[in-house]
C-alpha cells in the first residue's frame, strides 16, 4: 500500500537530523519540511499539535494517518510496519 511520510524538521535540530538519517537507511522515501523556511510548513506542524520538532506525518493510501512527535523509533517501525 502507497503512503507518504512528511517530516517536518529545522536545520538545528539534531533529533530532526537524526531521523531523516534514520529513515533514509530504511529506504524510507519522505518530504522534508524545514518550518523555519517556510511559514505554512510551520502552521501545518502547529495543526497536528507539535510542541517541537521533528513531527512525522504518516498518511496511508485508504486515508488514516499518524502523526509521531519527536523521533521514537519504535514508533516509526510501527507505524511504517518495520520489523
């Protein structure tokens, strides 16, 4: 089943460095979405609730989404069904 995983991140933040290394050597394909260069990255991270970075969207191909806050790993492998 397609997904799509958006990550919203800023360049100083090592966490957001982290999983975007992280998911890459999962051969996760994702968008990166940098909130300090672009204002409406930034609202849309404050519409599903973040409080910091990095904020991951999972959204499925029948609709449902994930939203993971921070990077938690065993979240992501849950949520990208990873074993």
């Amino acid at each position: 089943m397609a997904r799509t995983v958006i990550v919203y991140t800023q360049q100083t933040c090592g966490p957001c460095q982290e999983e975007k290394m992280w998911l890459t050597q999962q051969n996760i394909s994702f968008e990166d979405r940098d909130i300090r260069a672009n204002d409406a990255y930034f609202q849309e991270a404050i519409a599903l609730g973040a409080s910091m970075t990095p904020v991951t969207l999972i959204e499925e191909e029948n609709g449902d989404r994930t939203v993971i806050h921070g990077f938690d790993k065993e979240e992501l492998k849950k949520a990208l069904d990873l074993s």
